[in-house]
C-alpha cells in the first residue's frame, strides 16, 4: 500500500521512489501556493483576516510535506547504508533557510545547502546488498502479477 509507505521509518527505498515522492511533495507545495494566491486575489474580508487566511495555508502546506519528507528522506538514507539520523541535518538547514528568507537581505548559501543534500541522496546509488535497514530492493524491480494489480507502487 503507498500511503503508511511515507510515515515508515524503517524501510529503505531506492532513488526511484525517492524521487516520486519528492516530485508528489512538489505538487503538494504547489497546490499550496496557488491556494494561498487565490485567497489573497479573491480580496474579501480585512488584510488582517486574508494574511492570517494565507499563513494559515502556508503552514498547512508545510507540515503537510514535512510529513512526507523525513520518513521517505530517512528510508533514502537507510538505502545508501546510512543512518536516519542525518535526516536533522537536513530539517536543521531548511529552518536556516526558513530563518534566513525572514530577514531583509537572505544570502543565496543557505537554499544552496538543503538543494545539494536532496541532489546528493537523491543521486548516490543504493548499497547493492541487504544492509542492517532491509533488503536490496533494485531500481527495475519486477512485481508480480497480484502486485501490479494493486496500482502504482513505490
């Protein structure tokens, strides 16, 4: 089943999963910000009552795909062999840039960083053999027949 596959910070999965649910986090980030828009376009009620309409959607949208991010985030790093725990460091530096687009003049050094952690686990190749995390689960993976029928799967 895809959805308990994203609050599961035991397993492991390979780039091509990662990469799915990244792309779904994208679009949910996405649906976010055009909600957001659409609330501060549409222009009724105070200011007041709009901005807090707006912030209101922004932190649903966040925690919406942080709740996907570090589980799939954890399983990609128990894919290369490494601990979830690594997973803080990335949480650390997306509160830098959180904290850093707040101020009048955030540098570009503090997006760079997150952007290059997700292109890092998001590239290495997974440890070709079961490791303390699971089994190898190969990129090409063939399901059977009972499987496929289930729909998409990551």
């Amino acid at each position: 089943m895809i959805l308990p596959r994203c609050f599961d910070f035991r397993d492991r999965l390979n780039r091509k999963g990662y990469w799915h649910w990244y792309v779904l986090s994208l679009l949910v980030i996405g649906i976010g910000a055009v909600i957001a828009m659409m609330i501060g376009l549409l222009g009724f009620g105070t200011p007041e009552l709009r901005l807090n309409l707006i912030l209101s959607c922004y932190l649903v949208t966040a925690l919406m795909v942080l709740s996907i991010q570090v589980p799939i985030t954890v399983q990609r790093l128990h894919d290369i062999g490494k601990s979830g725990w690594y997973a803080l460091v990335y949480l650390v530096f997306i509160g830098m840039v959180v904290y850093d687009l707040l101020r009048p003049f955030p540098t570009f050094l503090t997006v760079l960083v997150p952007f290059a952690f997700v292109v890092l686990i998001g590239f290495v190749p997974s440890e070709p053999r079961k490791n303390r995390y699971g089994n190898y689960v190969p990129e090409e993976e063939k399901f059977s027949e009972s499987e496929q029928s289930e729909g998409f799967r990551i």
